[in-house]
C-alpha cells in the first residue's frame, strides 16, 4: 500500500535550514524599503541562522544537531520534558515504576483520609506469577483480634527494651537525603502516631530530635555522628547519642536494598554546610561511605561489633541488611551462637528499597528481593531455634496493607517503610532526590522548594497514613482468621508454583509480590 | 573567584551602562531622540518599545539566573542598533559615538553569550 501523504522529518529539516535564511534576507529588505519595524523580526532570524550554522558546521559533539540543525534541537527539548508528558499524560495507571499510579494514589488516600474502596474488580493482571493472601472461610471477629504489641530487647532482659504499639515504623532516611522540613513533618508526625523513626545515617539527628518522637539511631558504614577523623567508633559519642532519652534503639547498617554491597552516597548537590558539620566530612563532593565497617572484616568481628555497639549504648540494638547469599548469612548466625550474642532485631531489606541515592547498576541489578530473603533469613533462624532470641523487621516497598501482610507471613514482627511515608508527605514521585531539585520539597535543601512543605499539615497526613494502613492490616489479619500478625506464617499465602522461596534454590527464585 | 565569571561580571556591567545611558533621553523624548528615530520612521512608541526593553535587557543580565537570557536581548538589540547605523543613519557627526558604542555593546554581548554558553542549551550545543 502506498502512502500518499507522509512526514518526512529530513525534509523539513533541510527545508527548514534554507528557509531560515531566505526568511531573513526577506525581512532585512523589508526593514530597509518597507519599514524599521521589520528589524525586530531580522535580529530575530539573524539570531537562529548563527546558531543553526554553529548547530550544522561548528558544533561537533552532537549528530542529530549536525545533521539536521535547529529542527533536532526539538529532539532535545521534547525529550528534557518526556518524563513529564509521560507521567501526566501518557503512562497507564500501572506501568510507572516503582511505585506506579494506582499504589500512588493508595497512599495518598490513606494519607489524605479518604475512603480507598473501588469498584468493578481488581486491575491487576492475575494471569501474573504474584503471591496472594488466603482467606478463611471464618473470618476473626473484631473483639477477638490480638492488640498489637512487640518488645525489642525482652529477650536479654534489657530495663531499656522497648515498646512499639502499632506495627509500622518509619524506615531509615537521614537529614542530608531529606530536607529539614521533611524531617521535621515526619518526626511531629510520628510522634503524634506513636511510633519511632529511624534516623538513617546522617550524623548528629538535629532535625529528628527537635520534635520529640521515638528515634531509631541508625549507625551506617561511614559511622556519621559517631566516627573519630579517621572512620573508627567514637564510643564517647554514641553513649552521648544513646543516652537521649527520645534514642529507644540503635540500628547497624550493614547494606541497605538500593545499593547492597556498596556504601550510603550523598551527591555534592546536596551538601549544605550544616550537613557537612553533622557528618564531619568536606562538602565539595559526593560523600561515598565505605561499603562495610572496618570492624567487621570477618564474620567473628561481626558478631564482636555488634555485641560492642550493644555494650556501650545499652540499648536495643540490632543491624540492617539486605541478603546477598544466605550461606553467608548461615555463617553469622553460627558465629552468634558461638559467642551467645545475638542482636536484638534484624532488619530485613528487600533488593527493592528504594530510597538513597543509588548507581542504577546496584538499583537494578544487586540484592535479594524481600519475599525470598526474608523468608530464607527467617527460615534460617528457625532451623538454628534461635528465632525466638530476636525480631525480624521488614522493609522494602513495603507501602501497601496488602505486601506488608505478605511480609508478616513470610516473617517479620513489624514493617518499616520509607517511601511509603514519603508518598504520605506529598511525593509525586519526579524522581529527582539526588539532585536537590525535589519540585515537592521533601528531598531538597533549597529554601525555595521546602516552602511547600508545611509540617503542620503534613504531620497530619503521616498520622492518617499510619492509622488507615493499621485499619486495613487489621482487616486482612480478620480475613486469614489469624488473631495476631505472629501466627501468620506462609500458609497464609497462595505462592504460585513458578515462585520459589526456598532457601537453597536461590538460584531458580522468581520471587515477586504482588501489590 | 573563576576567572572566566569576573571578565563575565565586567563585560555585563558595561552592557548595562552603555544601554542604560541612553534610557534617559528616551523615556523624556528628548528632542536628540526623537530626531535619531525618526530617521527611522519610528515615533515615541517605537523608540519607547525599544527603551522599554533595553531596560529589561539591563535588569536581565545584571540579575544572576537570567544572564545569559540578558545578553541575548542586549545582543539582538545591538544588532537592531548596528543595522540602523549601517543602512539609515551612519557614523558621521554625532553618530560616530553612539553606533562605536552599539558596536562595543554587541561584542560585550558575544562575550558574554559565549563565556556563559553553558547556561542554556540553545547556546551549549551550538559548541558541542
């Protein structure tokens, strides 16, 4: 079939490129017989023939602009504004990545305070290999259900353990990720939820102290906060920090699921001076912390740090990693039982959390999914029986009811969430938290975007967040016909055939979860 | 302070005072004004319309983001100026220093256009 009518963009262009100059010699006579006024329009075009025969003959570092001249330069413009166009106008509402806009908006309801009910059956594709809830024939009456309650640091006896009354927390992300009025709307937030924040590895938590919740000290391989000039533990500071009375536990992070086996990295961009002063570093560039900490070298020194960090704080301590290979993880809990030192938690990342800068290399392509490794990591402590010496927590796109049941029956005792909490401030995902340039204000130091971000009334949203994800929690436990998230387990979940959560065939594993 | 910034800061300043100089007699319809624009065809809206955005071409490349976008204002309007000297109103007299001045102002411009070429894409990729 032939086409009669088609846009052959060569063409134009080459028209284009005569055209320009032919327009200008044009408006120049007009300026000179007809009148002056002309002249505007020939600066004008005078203007675009310089650049487009710099574009064509001059410039050499970009072909389409050699080739094609000002027209290609339409190339670099529609596509600076492509991801827009594409999240507003053109991406169905599941097909943005992470979170697309059906999972966005959950959240945003939840956070908002309106009802989230839809109608006419569910859009996702249930041909898909996902991990589904079963129900019971006998739902749980309301007044049988469980209040929830987990106790960290019980197991050692600790005067210091501590409480958590509802079974979400605030996952880590540190002054320096976030700006300071994202900080602060969180931390009033959570405090008028009633439930702890973790500091994320920012050094001194001016910001997270200032409003008076729970804090979850985080000590990442850079030790900011509580590092000598040469990287070491400075233990004179994190007795000072742990002895704050708002500093209920201290979390160790080995690896974090956005960039596993690599270190916390803060781009240049957004290194204020106070920044700097709070992690003890130089503010020139990108602040890359070490992969590992120095003391834990083998898996002895390992448990020994940890045994030491929980020492000096006396606090509940625990540390965080995302699992890379569970027979090294077998090692370590070998080695606890060998020296009969245990953490008091253990957080679980999925290869999939998200927040921190990450080279997109780690992002994609490094880490365990969750399903599969909190299911090993609680498999593997369970055949040791030391499973009952520590608590399991969760993370790792953990922002819906529906995958934070899934988590509870494949293991942990509470869920952590970031961007769950990030899409309750107002995230609209852009996408540009390393950049300094977060249009929402939440991942930004600049002055001019933070105004956006009112704490007093995103506190509210943190709170309704928290309060519409227990109700629905508490709604799909009913619906197992369990009475409290630990006795959910996973024969609670349908898992489709082609998903394997053994430990030993890692390998083979096809784990996904489904939303 | 970059080098390249201070000779920018310089190039700028005297773009702003050789445009703003000649703001006075326009926005007065000095009588020397009104002479020089008519030679042009042009009456008061004219050479009030070209005043008017002189002055934003000052304020624009004095003002930090908005430099590069100043200079290319102050580079089109020179060339506007350069024009008029060379097709209507010459370089004899008076209008010696006044088109040496246009001319001055028009190179300060490129100066700055290329200096600050890395501010806008339009003018990057014309150098790769």
């Amino acid at each position: 079939m032939s086409t009669t009518f088609v846009i052959n963009l060569h063409k134009i262009s080459r028209f284009v490129n005569v055209a320009i100059p032919v327009l200008l010699a044009l408006s120049f006579a007009g300026g000179m017989f007809i009148s002056f006024y002309f002249h505007f329009l020939t600066v004008l075009l005078l203007f675009l023939t310089i650049a487009n025969l710099f574009y064509l003959n001059v410039q050499k570092g970009h072909a389409i602009l050699r080739n094609f001249g000002l027209l290609g330069q339409g190339r670099y413009l529609l596509e600076s504004i492509g991801p827009e166009l594409r999240q507003y106008l053109f991406a169905s509402d599941q097909e943005e990545r992470p979170f697309n806009r059906e999972e966005r908006s959950e959240v945003y309801r939840k956070a908002k305070n309106i009802d989230s009910a839809s109608s006419f059956g569910s859009r996702q594709n249930f041909d898909a290999s996902e991990i589904k809830i079963r129900h019971s024939m006998f739902p749980t009456p309301r007044e049988s259900l469980k209040p929830f309650s987990l106790t960290y640091g019980e197991e050692r006896g600790l005067k210091t353990a501590y409480s958590i009354a509802h079974p979400i927390m605030i996952s880590a992300m540190s002054y320096g990720s976030l700006g300071a009025h994202a900080v602060r709307s969180l931390a009033r937030g959570a405090k008028l939820a009633g439930i702890p924040m973790n500091t994320g590895e920012g050094g001194y938590p001016k910001y997270h102290l200032m409003e008076g919740c729970d804090l979850i000290f985080q000590i990442g391989t850079a030790k900011f906060g509580v590092r000598h000039k040469d990287g070491r533990l400075d233990e004179a500071k994190l007795a000072a920090i742990a002895a704050k009375p708002e500093v209920k536990m201290i979390e160790i992070k080995f690896s974090q699921g956005a960039k596993p086996g690599k270190g916390g990295l803060l781009p240049k961009e957004k290194i204020t001076d106070e920044i700097a002063k709070f992690r003890g570093v130089s503010k020139d560039r990108n602040l890359i912390s070490p992969p590992f900490h120095h003391e834990c070298d083998t898996v002895e020194n390992t448990i020994k740090f940890v045994g030491r960090i929980q020492e000096i704080s006396s606090l509940p301590t625990g540390f965080k990693l995302c699992l890379g290979n569970i027979v090294e993880f077998e090692a370590l809990v070998e080695e606890m039982k060998r020296q009969s030192l245990y953490p008091d938690f253990i957080t679980v990342d999925g290869a999939e959390g998200g927040t921190g800068a990450a080279p997109k290399s780690f992002l994609d392509g490094v880490g365990i999914p969750l399903a599969a490794s909190l299911f090993s990591i609680n498999d593997c402590l369970k055949r040791h029986g030391i499973r009952d010496r520590m608590k399991l927590n969760a993370s790792g796109k953990l922002v819906s009811p529906g995958r934070q049941l899934m988590a509870f029956a494949l293991g942990a005792d509470a869920i952590y969430t970031a961007r769950g909490f990030m899409l309750s401030l107002g995230c609209i995902q852009a996408l540009q938290c390393g950049n300094n340039t977060c249009p929402a204000g939440i991942t930004t130091h600049d002055p001019k975007l933070q105004k956006g971000l009112v704490i007093e009334s995103r506190m509210l949203r943190i709170a309704n967040y928290v309060r519409n994800i227990e109700h629905d929690l508490e709604e799909l436990l009913r619906a197992t016909g369990r009475t409290s998230f630990s006795e959910l387990t996973e024969e609670n979940l349908y898992i489709p055939s082609n998903v394997t959560l053994s430990d030993h065939s890692l390998r083979s594993l096809n784990g996904q979860m489904a939303s | 302070m970059n080098k390249k910034i201070i000779v920018s800061w310089v190039a700028q300043i005297a773009i702003a005072v050789i445009l703003g100089q000649t703001l006075f007699f326009k926005f007065t319809d000095a009588p020397e004004t009104v002479e020089l624009f008519s030679q042009l065809g042009m009456g008061p809206f004219g050479y009030k319309l070209i005043g008017g955005l002189e002055l934003i071409a000052c304020v624009l490349i004095l003002t930090r983001p908005s430099i590069i976008w100043g200079a290319i204002l102050s580079w089109g309007l020179m060339s506007g100026a350069i024009m008029a000297h060379l097709t209507k109103i010459g370089f004899s007299g008076d209008y010696r220093a006044l088109g040496v001045m246009a001319i001055i102002a028009w190179l300060l411009s490129c100066l700055v256009i290329y200096l600050r070429r890395k501010e806008l894409s339009i003018v990057r990729n014309m150098f790769g």
